[in-house]
C-alpha cells in the first residue's frame, strides 16, 4: 500500500480498497467504480528467515473486478490477458495461485496462509472460506 500511497500524493488514500482502486486506474486507462471492485480474500505469505529474504513476508487483499470501462493495457506490473477460467494457465503464476484463485472466480471469499521453501515453492499452506457476508479477517 506504501507504494500505491505515493504514486498517489494528491488523493486522499484511507483504505486498503481505495488504494487497489488507484492502482487500477493509473495513468486513466480503464475507469472503475468504487462499487465494482469486490474484496474476496487476504493470504498471507511467509518465506524462510533467509537474510536475502529479509521483509518478504506479506499480507495481500484480492480483490475482483468485473466491470470496468475502457481497455487494459500492458504495464510494467502486468500484461492484461483474457482466459477461459477453467483452462487458466499457471505458469508463469506464483506456485500459491494454483490452490486459492479458482476458488476465488467461483466466488468464495477466503483467507488463506501460504509459506515458501527457498525456491519459492509451497511448502504449507491453509486456506478457509469466510462465511459469505462476513469479512476477511484482518481487511480493516
């Protein structure tokens, strides 16, 4: 979030919601309405203490958006792609994805804890569906 805030220093930044929606609409390529961005989970991520490694460990808000005005571009952070869901492509996703992201496109809302071996692999993870209508732990 501290660097969505300071792409951002002329808007007033107060949540989490707020700052992915800024991110999204960087540079006004696509317009999204508050309304259509939906928070659907928070995973947390844990890497060994490997002093290269040092500051990784993570905490990230998921949110979905299905409607939006204007086209995707590609970025420096991203290259906008269009898949049928059932037949998503992993690679060259993080190893995490595999487990928690179709879970999310059929529409539950989780939490999940995911921790890494040195390789970025998996090495233990948890994930629960919070109960719909509840909040994600921890997303205020």
């Amino acid at each position: 979030m501290v660097e969505m805030v300071s792409r951002f220093p002329e808007r007033s930044i107060n949540s989490v919601q707020q700052a992915t929606l800024c991110f999204l609409i960087d540079g006004e390529k696509v317009l999204i309405h508050a309304t259509d961005v939906e928070r659907v989970g928070l995973i947390h991520f844990y890497v060994p203490q490997d002093p290269a490694k040092e500051g990784w460990n993570q905490d990230v808000h998921v949110f979905l958006v299905r409607k939006w005005t204007g086209k995707p571009v590609e970025t420096e952070e991203m290259a906008p792609g269009w898949f049928n869901r059932t037949q998503l492509k992993y690679l060259p996703m993080w190893a995490d994805d595999k487990y928690w992201l179709q879970r999310v496109l059929d529409g539950e809302m989780l939490e999940g804890w995911f921790s890494f071996d040195d390789n970025n692999e998996v090495l233990d993870h948890e994930i629960i569906n919070v109960e719909e209508g509840g909040t994600v732990p921890g997303s205020r």
